[in-house]
C-alpha cells in the first residue's frame, strides 16, 4: 500500500444539515492574505473553497476541496460552526489529526517519539526548522531550489515575515525578522538545475550542501540545510542514500529539513528521513488535494530534545495548540483557536485516509495510465518536457509533468506563460464547458536570450486517483483521452490569445 490502510466507511451526504456558505466562511478563515477569495470566489491561484468540476489538474499548485470531503465536514459541524471554537476544544482535535497522521504514516511505534506541528501553509512550517536549531550559534540556512519550493520560502527559511498578516492575525512587516534572535540568520541559495535547465548530479548537490555546513561550522555557525522530496517540477535532490550519509557526516553541525510539501511521498520514505535525524515538511492542500492552505511538520524526538525555548516571536505566528505541549517554551504562546486551519486539515487528511485505504495496483494503474495520456499530449501538441532526475521513478515524479511550452512556442517565456495560466483558469468554461486547472509556471530553464523559459505542470492529486480508480478500465481510458484533449484545447487557445506570433497550427 502507498499508504498505511484505514478502514474508510463515509457517512451518506447530508447537505441540507449545515450552510454550505457558512462552511466556505469558516474554511477560508485563520491564514495570510493569499487564501482571501476575490468577487469571483476564486483566490489569487484562482481555486475555489467550494467544491468545483474542474479538470482539477493543477494540484501542484493548488487544490480546492473536494465534494466528497466538503460532505463530511458538512454533516460532522453541523449545528457547530456558528459557535466559537473553544481553546481547549481546539488542542484536542488537533491532538486528535497527530493520532490519525501517525497512523497514516506508520509511525505507531514510534508516534510517542515523532513531534507534529501545524501551520497555515508550508512557507510557514520553514519557521520550524528554525525553531529547532535555535540556540546560542547564528544559524545560516541553506536553502536548495528557491525556484522550485515555496516563493515565501526565501523569507521565512531565513527567520523573515513573507506577508502582512500572519494565519494568527498579526499585522507583520514583510521580510522582517519573526524575533530578533533569527535577525542575524545568513541564506546561501543552492540551485537544483544547472544553467541549461537539466536536474544537477545529487553527489554534486550532496557535497556543495556538505561544504556550507562545513564552513557555517567554522564561522561558528549552526546550518538548517533544506533538501527537496518533490520539488515543483517533481526533483528529489539530493537522493536519499546521499542525504543519509550527509545525516551522518554533519554530527550536530546541521539541521536537516526535508521540503516534502507537495505530499507526493510515501510513508516508508518519511520514517527514512526520521530515523536519521530529518524534519519532514508536508502540506494538504496539494497533493493530498485539500483546501489551500494547511501544513505539518514531522520533527523527531531527538531534534526536539535538542530545540531552546520557542522565541516569542512565534506568538504572532502559532497557536499555542499547533505545537506539541512538550515542545520547549510551547506554553508561551497564546490560547488562541483557528477553526479554519482545523477544518482544513481535517479535509486533507479526509484524502489522505481515503487514498491509502485504495488497494496499490489500482493506483499504480491510474498513474501509468495518465503518464500515457499525458506523453500523448505533449507529442500531439509538440511541446517538450522539463527532465526530472535520470532514472529516478517515485510517487513526486510519476505524478506530476512539466510541460516546456517553448518547445512550441519559441517566444513564450515565463511571463507569457503566467498570462497563459491565468488564461485557462478564466476562460476555459466559457470556451470548452469545462474549467480547466493546471499548475503554475515554474522556473526551470532559459531560452537562448536569456529569459525564463514558459512551462506549465499537470499532475494528479489524491481525490482525482480515488476518483479515477473507481471505474472501470475502458472508462479510465475514456475519461483520461476526454481531459487530455480538454487541456489541450485550452493550452492552445491560451496561446492562441496570450501569444500573438505564436505559430498555432495544431498538430494532427
């Protein structure tokens, strides 16, 4: 199994026992200015927090909640949500998602030992490696692939702000230190690609990792080392057998964090990373395919026997019950409740339960099937497709494509490409009867003048594996050939609109 198995049993739908614009209310409450819905309902990633029809191929992005999950949040608040969340109500649901996650996991022999902390969105859990390194060195943060992780994240893996408002509701200065114990934090940017745009050798992104630690180390400096499980474009750098012996080699000298944001990981590759030494950072609202936006950190025990007392800086960023009470300084943060993160936790982990409880062969086939539709697509279209890492094959790289649209389009740089996302998130209903959601443009390449090549990602989410493994294979089949030539259709007519010298003819 991808995941441990649950016993998945849902309640019929009940629709008519609570709000749904009260639910949708609650939802996008308890986060910074990015989960905010615009007159169209739709956030500045343009997904909804009802439950849509979208060609819902853009999780690397961003997801909106399901119906089936919308359903069960539905009939499990109903009658509640227009009573205040209690403090103490607050800490034992969140105590109650730590049980369920280890279980997910497999981390039952170990969950007394696994600390788990949760956040308004992956940009915030970097705080949490920084949180556990805290101590009397300054840190310098390493950060590998700032293009291809969080945009927040050149902020807050540095101890920095990256918005006015935190998911408290704390009005912040943007890129200003959380606490001024992380004033003094120095960022060293490490890239994943090298200038033609090809992942880099692991050995090679292992050892230059390797050398700043060494020479923080020197400085007097203790290093938080990010790696990626999973990158936007589906990297995972450094290679786990190198991020192992990196893990052996620091002795002290590093904190390792682990960039496993976009979900696409299965539990037997996080109990690796724990087990020697590494923090986990997950998030719900991508590959686990629940409402934007929503996050936790695995941190193990021994990480967190190490950690100083939680500056009080983190007051304005946490709730007191979104860390564990045994964590140093926890009991410093304010008694506060965010029952919009509540809820949309517990919609991811809704997806998270019901995909591991899926038998492995059907979801394999699902995948394999849509990597065929997908290379179809890209052939038929002409366009290429950003490499991932050679001969690696894992749940990050077989589901989720990153499509070179200036394959095609020479001019389509990555600001053609963004007019072209936006584009297809507006338009594609009125044009082809369906919306059509695909992944931000990420930067993976230059073209021969020097900008930013134009791409876009298209990759499953956990609702649409269980969706998709429910029928039939002729039915698979049909549906997948019915979306891919949607998504075509919509990507060409995007061109047609956003790219006017773009050669448009499509290819038979």
């Amino acid at each position: 199994m991808l995941l441990v198995p649950k016993s998945f049993d849902p309640p019929p739908p009940r629709s008519q026992a609570l709000d749904a614009t009260r639910l949708v209310s609650a939802i996008i409450g308890g986060g910074d200015a990015r989960i905010h819905l615009d007159a169209q309902g739709r956030n500045q990633y343009y997904a909804s927090a009802m439950p849509s029809d979208a060609l819902a191929y853009g999780s690397s992005t961003i997801s909106s909640i399901s119906t089936h999950a919308f359903q069960i949040l539905m009939a499990d608040w109903q009658g509640r949500l227009d009573q205040p969340l209690s403090p103490s109500s607050y800490a034992d649901a969140l105590q109650m998602l730590r049980v369920r996650l280890a279980d997910c996991f497999g981390l039952h022999e170990r969950a007394q030992e696994t600390a788990i902390i949760f956040a308004a969105s992956g940009t915030d859990l970097e705080y949490v490696g920084l949180a556990a390194a805290a101590g009397a060195r300054p840190l310098t943060a390493v950060l590998l692939g700032r293009d291809e992780v969080g945009s927040g994240c050149v902020h807050s893996a540095a101890g920095r702000f990256f918005a006015e408002q935190t998911a408290t509701g704390a009005r912040v200065v943007p890129q200003t230190a959380i606490d001024p114990a992380f004033a003094d934090v120095e960022l060293i940017d490490v890239a994943v690609r090298d200038e033609n745009g090809l992942p880099r050798n692991s050995a090679a992104v292992a050892a230059e990792l390797s050398r700043h630690v060494d020479r923080s180390a020197a400085d007097g400096r203790h290093a938080v080392v990010h790696v990626v499980h999973g990158s936007k474009s589906g990297l995972t750098l450094p290679a786990l057998h190198d991020v192992e012996a990196m893990a052996a080699r620091f002795d002290g000298n590093a904190t390792i964090v682990v960039d496993a944001c976009q979900l696409r990981i299965t539990p037997g590759t996080i109990r690796r990373y724990l087990d020697i030494g590494c923090i986990v950072l997950m998030t719900g609202s991508k590959f686990a395919g629940g409402p934007p936006f929503s996050g936790f950190a695995l941190v193990p025990a021994a990480v967190q026997r190490r950690a100083r007392s939680l500056p009080t800086g983190f007051r304005r960023l946490a709730a007191r019950a979104e860390w564990p009470t045994d964590w140093p300084g926890a009991d410093g943060l304010h008694d506060l409740s965010n029952p919009g993160l509540l809820l949309r936790l517990q919609a991811a982990l809704i997806e998270i339960e019901r995909f591991g409880a899926l038998p492995t062969d059907c979801v394999t086939n699902v995948i394999a099937r849509f990597n065929h539709y997908a290379t179809h697509l890209v052939k038929r279209l002409g366009l290429g497709e950003v490499p991932g890492v050679g001969g690696s094959s894992c749940l990050a790289s077989e589901t989720l494509r990153t499509l070179d649209l200036s394959a095609r389009w020479p001019d389509c740089d990555f600001d053609a490409a963004k007019r072209m996302h936006a584009d297809i998130a507006r338009h594609s209903r009125e044009r082809f009867g369906r919306e059509v959601r695909l992944g931000q443009p990420v930067k993976s390449h230059r073209l021969a003048d020097g900008r930013t090549a134009g791409t876009l990602r298209l990759s499953l989410s956990m609702p649409m594996i269980a969706e998709l493994a429910a029928l039939p294979l002729v039915a698979l089949d049909e549906r997948l050939e019915r979306d891919m030539a949607v998504v075509g259709a919509a990507i060409v007519s995007a061109a047609d609109t956003c790219l006017a010298s773009a050669e448009l003819v499509l290819s038979a």
